[in-house]
C-alpha cells in the first residue's frame, strides 16, 4: 500500500506541475500581446527619428564644458526618447525571458533548446557565489530527497519480507511498478520544462535524480529477482542489468552526468551480482568493452571528464582483478580488454583533441591501470612461463605509439617507460648479492630470480629499440613546438635502453667482462651522441645545447662509463674515465654546449666513487709491494693529469663552474697520488690496514702544507676561487691535523714509540722541526698573498711545533729513545727545561724583531710566560739545591734583559716618532739637452689682493741658524731666473708673477759651485750640476 501511496504522490506531483507550465504559457500569451500592443500604438516620427540617429541619442554629455556642443545639436523629441527607452526594456525583457534556466514558453521551444549546451556564464554573474541557504535549498534538497526515496522503497521492501505481508512475486512487482514509475516521473517532468530556475544558481536536475532512483531500485528488483528468489537465470539477469545500465548511460544524454554515473556503476557492478557455473572471460570482457565504448562516446559529447575516468578505472580494475585470480592462465581476455581501454582513450575520447597543455584525468587513469597490468605481467613467475613478457610488449608499446599519436596522452609515455625500467631493475636486484665497500664485506638479498626466456630477451631488445628510435623522432618532432615534451621524450629514448642494456648485464651477464653486452653500450653510446647532435641542429637557433639535446649527451656518457665496466679491468676502467674526462673538455673548442663541462665534471665523479669503493684501485690481494711503481701511480696519478687537462682547456673556452670543480679535483687526486704512495711505501704495501705513525702523519702533513704553498702560487699566477679556497682549507686542514695527530694521539710521550737511535736525526726530526720549517715557509711565503690571519696561524703553528721538538729533544737527551710520561724525570732534566723554554723565547723574540712580525713576538711573550709559570709553579716544588737557585737567577735575568730590550726598542721607536720624517735627498739636476729647453719650476698661485689693497708686507728675515744646525741655503738656478726685461713687469704686476720655484739645498762642499751660482749674471749660460757625493 505504501508504494502505490508515493506512486500517487508522484503522479499528483507531474499534474500539479504540468498546470503550473500551462499557467506560465498562457502568461507568455499574455505579455507577447501586451508588448504588440505597445509597440503598434506608439508612432515613431521619421524626422525625429533619423534626427536622433544622427545625433546618437544613446550617448550622455560627460561635462559642463560640451554644453556649446550639445547647444549645436539638433533638439530630442520626447516621444521618439520614450519609444526608446520602451524598447530597450522590452528587448531587456526578451533577454532575460531566454536566459537558460529561466521558464520555457512553450513545449516545442523547451525541447528545440534541450540539446543545446548552457552558455557560459556571464562574468557579472560567475563571481556571485550561492549562500549556504540557496545551497541546501536548491541542490541538497533533491539529491538528499532522492536519496531518501531510493533509501525508502529499500526499506519497504525488507519490511515486507521481514513482516511477511506479500510474496516474493507481489514484492518484486511492486518494487519494479515502483521503479518505473519514478522514471515516468522524471520523463514527465524533463517533458514539461520543471527545472525549478533561480537567477543566477545552478539549481540540482530533478528529472535526472528522479530517474537515477528509478534506475537504482529497477537494479535491485532484478538482481533480487535472480540472487535471492530465483526467478530469472543467470543469463536472464546479466542481459537485464546490462542493459539498464547501458541504458542509464545513453539516458544521461538528456538527464545529465549523475544519471550516467549511476548506470556506469550499475554495469560494471553487474557481473559481481551475477554468478555463473561456466564463467566466461570473452563474455565478461565483451560485455565490459561495449559498457566501455558507449560511456566514452557519451563523455566525449558531452566533455564529462568524469564519466570517461570512471569508466577507464572500472575497465581497468576488471582487468587486474582478472589477472590476479584467474586460475586457468588465459591472458588473451585481459589484453583484449587493456586493448579496448587504450582504443577507447586515444580513438574516442581524445579524438580531435589539442590539450597539450593540462593534465588529462582520464589518460593519466589509463596510464595508471594499464601499467599496472603490464607490470603485473612482467612480474609474475607464472604468467611470464605462459608469454606474459609478450603481452606486456604489446601494451607498453601501445602506450607509447599512443602518446606519440595524442600529445594530450603523455602520462601513458610515462607509464610505459617506467615499466619497462621496474621490470628490468627488478631483474637486476634479483638474488643474492655480495660484495665489498672499503675494505667492508656488503651483502644484499634481492627479491626471487625471475625466470628467464628467450622470448622475454627478444621483447627487452626490441623495447629498448621502440624508445632509442621513437624517443628521439618525437624529441626533434616536439623541439620547435613544444621543447618541454621533447625534454620528456629524450629522457626516456635514454633511460630505457639503459635500463634494459644494465639490467640484463648484471642479471644474465658476466659481471667482470661482457664483450658483447659491451658492443651494445658502444653502439648506445654512438646513437646517444649522434642523436643529440641531430637534436643541436633542429634547435632554433641551431647548436644552442639546450635540454634535450644535453640529456642525450649525458646518455652518451653513461653508456662509455657502462661500457668501460663491462670491457675493462679496475685499473684500466679508471683510468679511461679519468682520460675520458677530457674529451667533453676539449669538443668544447667546437661546440658550445653547457653540457659538456660538466660532462667532465661527471667522470671525475665517476673516478671518485671508483677511488672511495676500492682505494687499492686494483683490490688489495694484487696490489704489488713495490714502492712508488705500483698500481697506486697510475690508478690515481693519470686521473691528476687528466683532470689538470680539462681545467686548462674549459678555461680556455667556456671558463665556468665545470673548470673550478676540475681544478678542484686535479688538486684532490694530485694530493691522493702523493698520500697513497706515502701509505704504500710507510706500511709495507698494506694501504687499508696498517695503523698510521708520527712518521707518516708527518708527510701527510708536509703534503697538505706543500699543496697551500702550490696553489698560492698558482693563484697568484691564475687566480681561481679554486686555488684561493684549497689554500687555506689546506692550511687550516694542516693546523687541525698537527693539533690532533701530532701534539695528540701520536705524541711519543703518550704512545711511546721509539725516537730512533740517533739524537737530532731521529723521529722527533720528522714529526716536529720538519712541520715546523714548512709552516713557517708557508707562513711567510703567503703573508702578502693571504689575509693576516692565516700568516699568523702557520706562524704560531711553527713556534709550537719548534717549542715540542726542543722540548721533546731535551727529553731524548735524558731520557733515551723512549720519552713515555710514565718514566719521570730528573731534577736536571727539569731545570733544563727552564733554561731552554728561556731560551726559545729569547730566539723567537730576536726573530720576531728582525722580521717585524707581531705574531712571533707574540709567539715568544707565550713562551716566556710558560717558563715563568713553569719555575714558579713547579721548579719552586721539584728541585732543590744549587738548580732551583740557579733557575730563579737564570729566569730574572732573562726577564731583565727582555725588560732592557723591549725599553731601549720602545725608546727608539719614540725618537723617530718625535724627530718626524726625515727630508728626502735632492734631486740631481741634469743639464738641459741641445733639443729640451729649461723647464720651469712653478709653485702654486698666490692669492691676488684687490686692487684698493696694498700688497702684504714681505715677512721678516729669520735669524740665521746655530752653526752646529746650519739650514740648508736654496738658491734659484740659472735657467729659471728673470731676465732683466722681465723684472719690471713683474714688479709692476705682482698678481701675474710666478712663485719660486723650489730650491735645491746646498751641501757644505759645495761653497764655490753655490757661490758662483750665486754671482751669475743673466744670461750666463748654466754649468752642469755638482756630481753627488
């Protein structure tokens, strides 16, 4: 009874609407008369009308200054201005009245407009966004209330059963006179135009949720009618859901997307309603493609993005369902239906497509399901014995011929070649692995070995030949338009073949040498670099080296590096990379391409890593014991000067950041070849296990001290930021390491190592002085070419290796080859050294006075105040006698003299402060040439006093000196005195007259040349000047 009760609300709801649409169309009758009417009534005069044509009556006087122009214009009728304005709100009106979503007048304009898609919004309009009351008013309403009525005949339908009121037949009659009567519901009133319009909100599209409830309770009345009661077969059931949803699809042409969403849910969810005795995966799939075909077609019309990604994604979880649980391996239904997606994709839905520009949901659903289904494919052990290597060829192909077909199909490119890389890189890891990492045995276990086949070998080969080939067309195709998807297709015409060539080697090949796989990475290396020349030369302008073109180069080189593993041993692997280095370096004499610096920079990374693995070079069981002729020379010498080459030549060229970082790694590998031939020869050619001595550490830091004086020099030559930042990281590297190593952890007095036999030529020697030399010659060597700070480091750095070595070999003296702490001392080893700490600082004080080095004198005020510490503090407590006076005495003498020295240096310094600069020697004079006439000395104007104004009185004449301080008389020379005729003028004009020249002092020699000088007469021809003394 209830169901016919909402039966009839229903019908009564489609009467109560269909009076409203005839009340609505007669008031259109109504106003299309009105506006006849008022538009036959009023005359319009012609006069007047083509008067105000003329004068544009539309337009309104923006000021007061056009009043004369509106003056000249001709008057307005009154009648023809209100005609106007009657007429622009009629056509104001008629507008309005045809807006979409406003009331339909009549049946027949309704449906001649139904088909055609709503405009866009207007602008005005767009930005005015429905409040949350208009929201639930107009949308959640309907889509709840139809929810409510599908949730409704859901529930009387259990209650019935459940209360036993009818039998399952009554029930099931109901519930489908229920169902159709909503869709007759919803025809009836998309027939009558109900849409329930507000200006300006898109109001829900109840014609369609009504149908969409209809449709949804016509699926569970059939799938109740075959899965609980039995009533219908299973074929029976199948064809009848099939074609409500098929037919929930086609309807959502004129009900909208939500209709389709519901009827594409309903088919693909019909074949998990229905069971079968004799499934068949022809039929499942068939059935699928045709649910498939027909929502892209709709989708397609009618753009619904939706629509086509939930048909993609339920056609493609079909099929990994399928793949997953099938039990008799059939994989010819599953590439049917992966088969079908990609058509319906690349020939339905992006047909006529140019959206190269955004991301298309549906092909990035494709990608996703279809890869997936390739990659399950190349994965499984069970499908790749029954020729799933096959099929998976074919889909990943398919992707990629399509995405070179639609641009707007790109993520099935990325989907294919990322397959193709899993796959093989899940070859490569496949099983047990075992190797070493400086020195460290390493062991992995990869997930289980696939099995192999020749037919899964062949589908590799001809994948990696569709990318290299395909990859590269499509690069130089998309490089004018589009260079960012040619970007994407050089990267995988690389990446792929790679992954294949590499994969396979390390999965099926000989891991030491593969001379076959070996021809494959140099033909890959040829086509890589033949195909990013042909890249340059498509470039607009030719030969830029942008991207692509870079990514194809950088293929070239992985492929040299891949082939050098797999042709060569360790040695000769190294050093081709660190040759190969300057190959990049010197094509760029030719070719400006960015890429080629750091292509260099990218094998000296290369050789690097290959150093840090294996620091032996060649293992360590065949590194020979020779010293300096072994293994380690050319493993990391030639690299040096490989690596020097490249630096000069990008210098030459490009001079950019790849030539600093090739400096950098010159200097590196220049101090890695000295170091490791240092570590050969010191532990007996065992390079990774020896422990390091004060010996070796001492030539490890004499190389570090050596490498900052080189690249000073060199910076100084050819400045490089390179240069001037490996100097001091070398020094301060130098510093940290005495400071640890040195005065630390291999401080004979804590480790007791032997000093040797010999006194002053023993390991104290090496380990202390010879340090202590080098950072004071690196100390002054850079004073001028460094900031003070770094003189000053080295330079205290010297006096603290100079003060252990004198300490440490006053020890020797008493002590022998072992200086252990332990040991003690005596009361004269002691006092010595007091004497000696005195002594050092007294030195150090002298040197630092000679060279005018504040740092050195600062060096020795710390060690003297170390010896006035060490006798107060601990020869006052240890020695006793005769010593420890003589160490009191000893101490305050030093420091008088020091007192002494320091009052007579800060005395004189006061002198010559006081007594000013001292006056520069006279110039020689030189006789004037025969050619040069006499030059003329002139001071700097003298001011003019005005012409009302006596000129200053001449100052007084100075007393004459004392005769020990007899001021140095200046006389005038010949060549620069007045004549006599120039005298007068310059008397009677004092404002034109020159200064004096300046006069050259006399010397008490030279009284007769400065007092026959002195009596010259004009004209006199002068005599040469006085030789100096």
């Amino acid at each position: 009874m209830i169901e016919f009760i909402v039966a009839a609300l229903i019908v009564a709801l489609a009467v109560v609407a269909m009076r409203l649409n005839d009340r609505l169309n007669r008031l259109q009758r109504e106003f299309e008369a009105l506006r006849g009417f008022v538009l036959d009534t009023m005359p319009v005069p012609a006069g007047a009308a083509q008067g105000a044509a003329a004068a544009g009556l539309s337009s309104v006087p923006a000021d007061d200054a056009a009043s004369d122009a509106e003056a000249a214009a001709p008057p307005v009728d009154p009648a023809l201005a209100e005609r106007e304005s009657t007429t622009r709100a009629l056509a104001e009106l008629e507008a309005l009245a045809a807006r979409p979503g406003n009331y339909a007048w009549s049946p027949e304009s309704q449906a001649a407009r139904e088909p055609e898609p709503e405009p866009e919004v207007e602008p005005a309009r767009a930005s005015k966004r429905p409040d949350i009351e208009t929201a639930l008013g107009t949308r959640w309403a309907v889509w709840v209330g139809g929810l409510a009525l599908a949730l409704g005949g859901v529930f009387l339908v259990r209650y019935s059963i459940e209360a036993g009121i009818f039998g399952p037949g009554l029930r099931l009659t109901m519930a489908a006179l229920f169902g159709m009567a909503l869709l007759a519901g919803g025809e009836a009133i998309r027939r009558n135009g109900l849409r329930m319009p507000v200006e300006g909100i898109d109001g829900a599209w109840m014609p369609g949720i009504l149908t969409a409830v209809g449709v949804f309770t016509l699926f569970g009345t059939v799938y109740a009618a075959h899965g609980l009661y039995g009533f219908i077969g299973p074929t029976l059931a199948f064809l009848l859901l099939g074609l409500l949803g098929i037919g929930a699809i086609l309807a959502a042409l004129i009900h909208g997307q939500a209709l389709a969403g519901v009827g594409l849910l309903g088919a693909f969810a019909t074949p998990l309603l229905v069971s079968s005795q004799a499934p068949s995966p022809w039929v499942l799939f068939g059935y699928l493609a045709i649910v498939l075909v027909a929502a892209a077609a709709i989708a397609r019309l009618r753009g619904w993005t939706g629509l086509m990604t939930g048909a993609v994604v339920g056609m493609g979880l079909w099929s990994l369902l399928y793949l997953v649980t099938m039990m008799d391996i059939r994989l010819a239904p599953a590439l049917l239906a992966n088969a079908a997606l990609l058509a319906a994709v690349a020939l339905v839905w992006l047909a006529d497509r140019d959206e190269t520009a955004r991301v298309d949901p549906p092909s990035v659903a494709a990608a996703v399901v279809v890869g997936l289904a390739a990659l399950l494919q190349f994965n499984d052990p069970d499908i790749i014995l029954a020729g799933g290597e096959g099929h998976a060829a074919l889909l990943v192909a398919a992707m990629a011929a399509i995405a070179w077909w639609r641009p707007a199909a790109l993520p099935l490119l990325l989907a294919a070649g990322g397959v193709v890389v899993l796959a093989h890189l899940r070859i490569a890891l496949s099983g047990f692995f075992a190797f070493e990492i400086l020195g460290e045995p390493v062991t992995f276990q990869g997930p289980a070995v696939l099995p192999w086949t020749s037919l899964g070998a062949w589908m590799s080969a001809l994948l990696a030949l569709l990318f290299l080939g395909l990859g590269f067309v499509a690069a130089r195709g998309f490089l004018a338009g589009n260079p960012r998807r040619a970007v994407v297709w050089s990267a995988f015409a690389v990446i792929v073949p790679l992954a294949v060539l590499t994969g396979g080697w390390i999965a099926h090949g000989d891991v030491d040498r593969d001379l076959l796989r070996a021809a494959a990475a140099l033909a890959l290396m040829l086509a890589f670099a033949a195909a990013g020349e042909a890249l340059a030369r498509s470039e607009e302008p030719p030969l830029t080296g942008g991207l692509a073109v870079s990514i194809a180069f950088v293929g070239a080189a992985l492929a040299a590096a891949v082939l050098l593993l797999m042709a060569f041993g360790p040695l000769w692997t190294t050093m081709l990379a660190a040759a190969a280095a300057g190959l990049p370096a010197l094509a760029t004499r030719w070719r400006s391409y960015p890429v080629l610096g750091w292509l260099s920079v990218g094998a000296a990374v290369f050789v690097l890593l290959r150093a840090a693995i294996d620091p032996t070079i060649v293992g360590a069981e065949f590194l020979g014991q020779t010293p300096v002729f072994n293994a380690l020379l050319p493993g990391y010498g030639i690299p040096a000067l490989a690596f020097v080459f490249a630096a000069w030549q990008l210098a030459r060229t490009t001079n950019g950041r790849p030539r600093l970082a090739m400096e950098a790694a010159a200097v590196l590998f220049a101090l890695l070849t000295a170091a490791m031939l240092v570590r050969h020869a010191m532990s007996g050619g065992i390079v990774d296990g020896a422990a390091v001595t004060l010996a070796e550490q001492s030539i490890y830091t004499l190389i570090m001290l050596g490498a900052g004086a080189i690249l000073v020099a060199l910076d100084a030559r050819s400045p490089s930021a390179v240069m001037r930042i490996g100097s001091l990281a070398a020094a301060v590297l130098s510093v940290v390491l005495i400071a640890i190593r040195h005065f630390g952890t291999l401080n004979p007095l804590s480790t007791g190592e032997p000093t040797g036999r010999l006194p002053f030529l023993d390991l104290l020697l090496i380990g202390y002085l010879v340090p202590a030399a080098g950072a004071a010659g690196l100390a002054w060597f850079a004073r001028d070419r460094r900031p003070p700070w770094y003189s000053i480091m080295l330079a205290l750095t010297a006096a603290a290796l100079a003060f252990a070595w004198l300490s440490l070999t006053v020890r020797r003296l008493f002590q022998g080859e072992n200086l252990a702490f332990w040991q003690g001392m005596s009361q004269l080893e002691t006092y010595a050294y007091s004497a000696v700490w005195l002594a050092l600082g007294v030195g150090i004080l002298v040197l630092g006075v000679r060279f005018a080095s504040q740092a050195l004198r600062v060096a020795s005020g710390f060690v003297v105040a170390l010896a006035v510490a060490k006798v107060f503090l601990f020869d006052m407590a240890e020695l006793e006698g005769v010593l420890r006076a003589f160490s009191f005495i000893g101490l305050g003498a030093v420091l008088i003299g020091i007192g002494l020295f320091y009052q007579r240096l800060l005395t004189s310094a006061a002198a010559k402060q006081n007594a000013g600069p001292e006056p520069e020697s006279p110039p020689t004079e030189e006789a004037p040439s025969a050619e040069e006439p006499p030059r003329r000395v002139t001071m700097p104007p003298r001011e003019t006093p005005p012409a009302d104004e006596a000129p200053p009185a001449a100052p007084a004449a100075e007393k004459p000196a004392p005769a020990e301080e007899v001021a140095p008389v200046e006389t005038l020379p010949a060549e620069v005195e007045p004549s006599p005729d120039e005298k007068p003028a310059i008397a009677d004009n004092p404002a034109a007259a020159e200064a004096p020249p300046a006069r050259e002092p006399s010397r008490p020699d030279d009284a007769d040349e400065q007092a026959r000088r002195t009596n010259a007469k004009p004209g006199t021809p002068p005599s040469s000047p006085p030789e100096p003394d």
